[in-house]
C-alpha cells in the first residue's frame, strides 16, 4: 500500500522521515534513493510482536496544515504490509542447549526477547537468500 512520507533534510544531515499515520514511526537514510528501503524497515520494526492493527494510508493533502509536517516535502512510498509481523504466532521449536544459552546471551547483551531476536535472525537470513 502506499502511504504518505515526510521526507525533511537539514544542511549536512541526512534525509529524516516520518510516518504521521504511524506516530513515532522514523526512518533516515543518506541518500534520498535508500530512504523507500529504510521506510519499510521502520514499519516492520515499528509493528514487530504488536497486535495493534495497521491503519490505513492517509493522504499528503490531510496533513497540510499540521505544523509538525512543514518545511519538508511529501513522498508516496510502497509499504508491503506482508512483510509487517502485527500478530505473534505462538511455536514450538527445539534447538540444541548449547544454541539456546548463546541466542539469550547475545539477545540480552542487545536488550532483545528470544522471540524478537530469532524473528530478527531468520529476516535477515531470508533476505540474504534472496540476494
């Protein structure tokens, strides 16, 4: 779906973007070509173990007025809401101990559940096979 970003850039900064249909959603990127893959990265990890639904896109035109959004510029960017995790799915996996105890060391040396941090893993190996 498409969704409204505003897209804002400060003299020697990078683009800074923002959500207004997903409040507190963020994404940034150094080159403004980047920005469409940095935004559906925020989204995911905006909704990840959320079961909150996910509102529907609004319209540049419904924010013209909101002061928080001025001085920048608008960008329709293409959100693929099956990537976005909005409901957990209870499993049941069995992993060797050993693996265990090294996935919670490192998940809470990166202040991560087990679950946040093995979805994480299993993301970027998709993504890596897919390149």
């Amino acid at each position: 779906m498409l969704y409204p970003l505003y897209v804002h850039k400060d003299p020697d900064s990078a683009y800074g973007a923002a959500f207004p249909d997903f409040p507190g959603c963020f994404a940034g990127s150094d080159e403004l070509q980047h920005l469409p893959a940095a935004a559906q990265e925020a989204v995911e990890a905006h909704f990840h173990g959320q079961a909150e639904p996910i509102p529907a896109p609004s319209a540049p035109e419904d924010w013209a007025d909101d002061e928080r959004f001025q001085g920048g510029y608008w960008m329709l960017v293409e959100i693929d809401l099956s990537r976005v995790n909005a409901k957990s799915v209870r499993l049941n996996v069995s992993l060797p101990q050993n693996l265990v105890a090294r996935i919670d060391s490192v998940a809470q040396a990166r202040r991560m559940s087990r679950s946040a941090f093995l979805a994480l893993a299993a993301e970027h190996e998709m993504r890596a096979g897919m390149r």
